[in-house]
C-alpha cells in the first residue's frame, strides 16, 4: 500500500498472486477482520467477505479498486503523512487508527495493521477491524475514570471531614473533662467535710456514696484528659525521678485495698536499688491495672502484683486468676474503648484504662504485654527500661 494515487488495474496488468484456492478463501472470509492484498502500486488483489461486508461492497467491486478510493479525505491525509513513511522505513504498521469510506458514504473508524513485502512482485498485506466498539469503549473508559477520580475526591473530603469532626470531639473531651475537675473536686470536699461531721445514719451512707462516686468520677476525668492528649499525638506526658519501685508499689496496694476490702491483694517485690520513672503515672499503672484484674478476675482468688527491679530496668506484673481471655480479644486490648467481656459489670470503666497503661509504658520506653491461658489465669506485664534522671 505504498503508492499514494488512484490506481485501477487495466487489462493488461496481470495479479501474479492470484486468487486463493477455494478452501482457503473459505477461512479467510471467516476471520473476524477486514482482510485486503494490494499490489505495489496500491490496487486491490484480494479481499475477505467481513472487509466487503463492513465497508458494503461486492469482492468483485472492489478487486482492481484502487486502495486509497476506500480512505476518507482524513484517511489519505494520516496515510500520506504517518502511514507510507513509516512503511518506507520499517515496512511494517501496527495499530493506526484511521477513517475508511462505505460504499453508501458514510465514515468507518477502523484500527488497521499493514505489512509490506518488497521485491520484484512487491505488495501489501492490511488487517483492520471497525473501531466503534473500541471508540465506545474508550469513551466509557474515559467517563468511568473520570467518575472514579470523583468518587476518590469525595472520599478524601469525607475522610478530612470526618478527620476534623473527631478532632474537634476529642479536644470537646478534653476541655469539658478539664473543666469537670474544679466542680468535682468541690463537691468531693464539700462531702468530706461533711462526713467527719455530726449526722444521722442516713446522712452518713449518702455522704459516703457521694464520695465514692466523686472519686469514680474523677478517674474517669482523669482518664478522659490522658486518653485525648494520646489521641491528639501529644502522648501521655511523664516527669521522670529516682523512686523507690517497691515502696510506691506498696503504698498504692494499701489504698486499693481501702477500695477493694473484700479481696485478696498480695504484693511480692523482687530485687533491690533506685529506678527512675515518674511516680504518679507509675502508681497510675498500678491502679489500672490492679482495677483490671479486680473486674475480670475470679473473685474468690487472690490479685498478685510483683514488682522485680535490676540493672536493666524494672517490671510491674499484675496476676490474676480466672477465665483465659481469647486470643482474638487479646490482639485489641489496648485498644481505646475495648473491655475483656461484654457481661455487665457495676465496677467496670469505658475501656481506657488499658490503653492507658500501653501509653505510660510507651511514654517510658517500654511496653506492656499480656499473657492468659486456662488454669494459669492472666498476666499483665509492663517492663520499663533503665532510664538516667
């Protein structure tokens, strides 16, 4: 397909390939393309029934046509300019895409494929098929892009906007749970004066309730105000100084058994020498985690805390016994808002306190791990690294 004019074969010009044996003509006409030979000079040797029947003529119009009659004004142009160029180079053409004509007129998109055999009896092989599927393919393609480049839009301003909503309520929390302590810690006063005064019985039991609800109260406030500087990528903020691991242990057992008279609290401490931590979230820990224990474990065994200092840090364990906690539940415990059980509970928390435990273990350079397995009840463990004050 070289040639670039209008050529009709005459009489005196001979097609040395000739026509193709009768069986072979048969599968050229099955193949589901346009399939044409033209001689060197562009004429029409050969044609299969899906190029007749896609561009509306008989086999025998158009052998002897002259190729470029079948290319619109746009389709001689691209072959002109891009088509026979790249022939002359590399004799071969794959997937251009251009227009041809119909009998009846009307343009046909097609993606054509051309091989160019040189020599005495030079010609040219050309495959094509309609492009209108492909074209509306593309189009949808484009359209299906375009609605997926919307979809992911929304969804980034869904995800800044729900990322903003939980901002704002975790430093809502945190103002509002900061803003509780004064009127709390007015009330939790105003209750224990009262109580070391004179009052009926009656007086003394409600008195009594106030105070402990205040300091449950408080706790949780306290919770909440740690739980949103986590959140908010502050962590929980330490003061870190030389303590004596074992005494600070002890004294914080001796409130919580003010707290939990009826069950059995034992303290083992391991080892000897200074540590350096801070104090207040350490008995913190503590607290949590003897809470924890108190809440899930079997209430008829006793709660032990052991505390083993040596030269490469210090640990706090806190043992309990009772049902093993699952292996699903355990992978998320230290996740905010996650409890151990869903069973009702009088004395259990929101489900911060273990994942504030992790953030004084981290904010420390430790960590915390737990360990449960049935008959050897539970096990929760910080370890702490030396640190220097």
């Amino acid at each position: 397909m070289p040639s670039t004019g209008s050529w009709r074969r005459t009489d005196s010009e001979v097609d040395e390939h000739g026509p193709p044996a009768p069986a072979v003509q048969a599968v050229l006409d099955r193949v589901p393309c346009g399939l044409l030979r033209t001689d060197r000079k562009g004429v029409i040797l050969r044609a299969n029934e899906t190029c007749c029947r896609w561009l509306g003529y008989e086999r025998s119009e158009l052998i002897g046509r002259g190729m470029y009659e079948l290319l619109t004004i746009g389709g001689r142009i691209f072959h002109q300019t891009h088509i026979a160029p790249m022939l002359h180079m590399q004799s071969s053409v794959a997937e251009v895409k251009l227009e041809m004509r119909h009998r009846e007129g009307q343009a046909v998109p097609v993606v054509l494929n051309v091989q160019h055999f040189p020599g005495p009896q030079a010609f040219s092989e050309l495959a094509f098929f309609v492009a209108r599927d492909r074209d509306l393919y593309e189009r949808e393609l484009l359209l299906a892009r375009r609605h997926l480049e919307s979809v992911v839009a929304e969804e980034k301003l869904r995800r800044a906007e729900a990322k903003d909503r939980a901002l704002l309520a975790e430093q809502m929390v945190g103002i509002v749970s900061h803003d509780l302590r004064n009127p709390l810690q007015t009330i939790q006063m105003g209750a224990g004066v009262l109580l070391h005064g004179e009052h009926t019985e009656q007086q003394a039991l409600i008195l009594g309730r106030i105070v402990r609800a205040g300091e449950r109260a408080r706790r949780l406030i306290s919770e909440l105000l740690d739980f949103t500087q986590a959140r908010l990528g502050h962590g929980i903020s330490v003061h870190v100084q030389s303590l004596d691991l074992h005494a600070l242990v002890r004294d914080v057992l001796e409130e919580l058994r003010q707290a939990f008279p009826e069950r059995a609290l034992v303290h083992e401490p391991l080892g000897a020498g200074p540590c350096a931590a801070d104090g207040e979230r350490i008995a913190q820990l503590v607290g949590n985690l003897v809470g924890n224990a108190m809440t899930y474990g079997d209430p008829e065994a006793p709660v032990t805390v052991r505390t083993q200092v040596g030269p490469e840090g210090f640990r706090v364990a806190v043992h309990n016994s009772g049902a093993a906690i699952p292996a699903e539940v355990q992978a998320r415990m230290f996740e905010p808002l996650v409890r151990g059980t869903t069973a009702d509970s009088a004395t259990r928390s929101i489900g911060l306190g273990l994942f504030i435990v992790r953030e004084i273990a981290k904010a420390h350079g430790g960590q915390v791990t737990v360990e449960s397995a049935t008959g050897r009840g539970t096990t929760f463990t910080a370890s702490i690294p030396s640190s220097t004050v």
